[in-house]
C-alpha cells in the first residue's frame, strides 16, 4: 500500500527554485518528483550516515581493544626480552669465565711442555724403582710411595723418574685397599712421636 500523499505550499527562493527545475528538466520529472526524491534522498543518506557513524564507532572500540591487547603484549614482550637479556648477559659472563679457565689451561699447558722440554741435571732428578714384589700396585699407592720419597729425600726435587717392577693385574678393590693401608702407614709415619 502506497503511502498517502499530502499536499503543501512551499515557498522557495527564486534561485532555488530555478536549480530546481533545471535539474528536474535533465531527469525527466516534474518540480513535485525532483522536490520529493531529493527530499527522500538526504533521509536515506541520513540513514546511511547514522549506520556509518555506528560502523565508526564499532571499529573504534574493536580498535581500542587491540590497542589494550598490544599493550598488555607489550608489557609482556618487555618482560620477556628483559629475561632474554638477563640470561644474555649471564650467558657471556659465563663465556668469559671458561675463556679464563681456557687461557689458564693454555697457561698450564704451555707451563708443562716447558717443564717437559727442559733439560733436567741428576742433581734435580729423582730415580726410583718400586719393587712390587708380587703385590698389585694402583696408580694411587705409586704417586703415595713417590710423594713419601720426595718428602723424605728434600731438596730442590724438579723431576721423578719412576719404575714399577713386578706388578700383577688385580681387582681395583684388593689395589684401593692396599693403596688405604700405604697411605695410613705414611701419615702415621709424619706424626711426631711422643
């Protein structure tokens, strides 16, 4: 059903009215239907505008829920470089460290081949000979018997030279005994009498 039409007077300025009719003369429609389009026209783009303003405001708000989203990653995108910077940081530290430890095991190293290398007089070389004579001997109880000869014999001692005769393969637990019992025997023989 077709809205009821109502007619009214309407007073224009001459030019307005002019405007009008030129424009109602190129669509091909009266002064009434250019009047009522144009009329209908600015409700519906008022209407439009109404829903773009709502699409506007819509989009603000999604827009300011991601600008908190962004910052509260944010906050936590500072939190975690500043914990990726901290384990940098203890990261080269720790490298430096070992760097030390590298050049003072270099320092070692060369300390030792220059030692190795050097030529060595009988004055400052120990010779010995340990006669196992059929007991097993662990690495242990020979550096025991050649640290005791050291100590016993004094002196300016800069090299060890050492034999080991007659020593049969046993359990480690029979030598680490044995080594228990040389070492006990050693100390006891430090200890000042009474």
């Amino acid at each position: 059903m077709a809205d009821k039409e109502v007619r009214i007077t309407l007073r224009l300025p001459e030019g307005l009215r002019d405007k009008l009719e030129a424009s109602a003369s190129e669509t091909s429609r009266s002064m009434n239907g250019e009047i009522v389009d144009r009329l209908d026209a600015t409700f519906e783009r008022a209407t439009e505008r109404e829903a773009h303003v709502k699409r506007l405001r819509e989009s603000e708000r999604r827009m300011m829920k991601t600008i908190g989203d962004l910052s509260a990653s944010r906050a936590e995108t500072e939190k975690a470089l500043a914990t990726m910077s901290d384990r940098i940081a203890e990261l080269v530290r720790e490298n430096a460290r070992l760097e030390k430890e590298v050049q003072g095991g270099a320092q070692r190293t060369a300390g030792w081949e220059d030692w190795a290398t050097r030529k060595f007089t009988d004055e400052n070389t120990l010779y010995v000979l340990l006669d196992a004579d059929g007991h097993p001997q662990s690495w242990d109880e020979i550096m025991t018997h050649l640290q005791a000869i050291s100590t016993a014999v004094g002196g300016n001692i800069e090299r060890i030279e050492a034999g080991v005769v007659d020593a049969k393969r046993v359990s480690s637990d029979l030598r680490t005994e044995q080594w228990l019992k040389l070492r006990e025997f050693y100390r006891a023989q430090r200890k000042p009498k009474k």
